[in-house]
C-alpha cells in the first residue's frame, strides 16, 4: 500500500532529487579538440553525472561523441553533482576567468 504523501512531505528519492539540484558545481573552462579524449576520461573517472555545455546545448561530459560536437571556440560551463579531488585539480588546467 502507498503512503499518502502530505504537502510538506516528501519521499526519500524526491528528497536525494532536491539536494542534487542544490550541490551543482560548475566550471567555466577552455578546451581544444586534441584535450577532449583526456579531459572525456578524467569525466568518465567521476562517480557521479558531468555535462558540459555551452549556450542552450548540454552533452554528457562523459561522452567523447558528444564533447566533440561542441563549439571549441566558446567558453563551456561544466556541471557535476559531487566532488572528486582529482577532477578539480584537473579542471584547473583549462579554467578561464569569469
């Protein structure tokens, strides 16, 4: 049987939902063609979801078809939900300032 949820409660996978959206990190970055392959495998190395995006267009970070068909002359923004020690240091190498 389900439980009926009132108007201030919610489930716990809501609950997980929520707290994702508050955590965002992002990074502003610059990157060449020929940086996609190491930057795709330090993304894939990450427990938790990488996009990386520009303007209205949002690919997985993880995907290296996907980070190819982006625009390398714009700044990407790029997004996670989590915190991995090695993906920041990483990250550093191709930041741009704000």
């Amino acid at each position: 049987m389900r439980r009926k949820l009132t108007n201030f409660s919610m489930c716990a996978f809501c609950i997980h939902k929520w707290k994702r959206k508050v955590n965002v990190m992002q990074h502003r970055i610059k990157l060449r063609p020929d940086e996609v392959k190491d930057f795709v495998s330090a993304a894939t190395k990450c427990i938790f979801d990488v996009d990386i995006s520009y303007n209205s267009f949002i690919v997985d970070a993880k995907s290296i078809i996907g980070v190819l068909g982006l625009n390398f002359n714009q700044v990407l923004t790029v997004s996670y939900n989590g915190y991995d020690a090695d993906f920041e240091k990483y990250l550093r190498k191709f930041a741009v300032a704000c």
